[in-house]
C-alpha cells in the first residue's frame, strides 16, 4: 500500500503540489492590468542643481581681492545704467541729490577701482600715509546707506510722463541695486579688516 502511494504521490503535477500562496503568486488576477509607464529622465533638474552649487562655490573659494574687484566693476556699471535712465523732475529735490550723489560716487568708484588695478600707482603710492583700508570702508559705507535711502526717495517721487516715468522707474530699481551692490563690497572690507585676514598690502 505504501509504494502505491508513494507511485501516486511521485505522479501529482506540479500545479496540485504547489501551495494556495504559490498559486495566487502564479495566477494574476483577471482585475489587474499591468501599464507600461515610462521612466521619468531627472538628470535635467540635478544638472541643473550641480551647475547652481558650482557657481555658488566658485564665488565662495574666489580670492577676496578678485571678488572686491568684480563688486566694484558691478557697481559702476549699474551706476552707469542709473545715471543713463534718470529724467530728473524740476520740482522735485530727491531725483537731483540722487543724480549728485550717482555722479560723484562713479568719478570716485572709478579712480579707486583703476588705482587698485594699477597696484596703486596712481594714488595710494602719492599718499603712503593714509589708512586706505579705512578710508575705502568708510566711503563706501556711506555711499551704501546715501544711495539706498535716495533709491527709496526717488521710487516715492515724481516720476514724470511716459517715456520719463518708465526711465525714472528703471533707474530707481537700478539705483537700488548699485546700494546692495555697495553694502556687498562693505561687508567685504569688514571681513578684511575684522577676520585677521588681509587682502592685499594697503
């Protein structure tokens, strides 16, 4: 009797030895229906990412006199744009200090950057016993806190008609950034002469 069983037991198919979980893992349900979604590509916004943080710390490991050089370069040229665009009302005393103070702080901006590029042959060297590093922190703190007091007097101000008021809206924004442009620099002296760290010999 047992060897029949045995027989009968070797001749079961697969499918009576496979346990109920095998079989519900084997049978799909005729409720299922298997979609072919295709594979988002991500690599555009992580590249994107890369070049961000890249650019972020090729500003970080930038020399702090080449950094100091290129905010300056910024500040004239958005000096340049601000002095471009303004249309000074007759009636109004913001727009013509504001208009002063953008002429005077490019003419002294740019003496200062030029002298810095000639190693300072033009001024510095004339002058030995001036603190530079002192005198150029106080300058362009000053103009920092000048220009982005007159940047919100002029956005409150008379902006004129048309053409002029468009001119006068764009210059006041640029008038702005040439103050946070300043303020950057500022910081930048600070850390010069508070960190223990010098960026050059003046």
């Amino acid at each position: 009797m047992t060897g029949i069983f045995a027989q009968l037991s070797a001749g079961e198919p697969d499918a009576l030895k496979a346990t109920p979980e095998k079989q519900q893992q084997q049978v799909p349900s005729p409720n299922v229906h298997l979609v072919d979604v295709p594979v988002l590509d991500g690599g555009a916004a992580p590249a994107s990412r890369c070049r961000f943080r890249a650019v972020c710390s090729k500003l970080v490991n930038m020399p702090r006199a080449e950094l100091r050089n290129r905010t300056r370069l910024l500040q004239l040229l958005l000096t340049i744009g601000a002095l471009a665009l303004i249309r000074p009302q007759y009636s109004d005393g913001f727009q013509w200090i504001t208009l002063y103070v953008l002429v005077h702080s490019f003419v002294i901006s740019f003496v200062l950057f030029w002298d810095r590029r000639l190693c300072g042959t033009i001024i510095r060297k004339q002058l030995p016993l001036v603190n530079w590093r002192v005198l150029e922190l106080r300058y362009t703190s000053i103009v920092t806190m000048l220009l982005y007091i007159m940047s919100f007097g002029v956005f409150s101000a008379s902006k004129g008609y048309r053409g002029d008021a468009i001119c006068n809206w764009v210059s006041s924004v640029l008038t702005l950034l040439t103050a946070l442009a300043y303020g950057a620099e500022t910081w930048l002296q600070l850390r010069d002469k508070y960190d223990g760290h010098t960026v050059d010999g003046h």
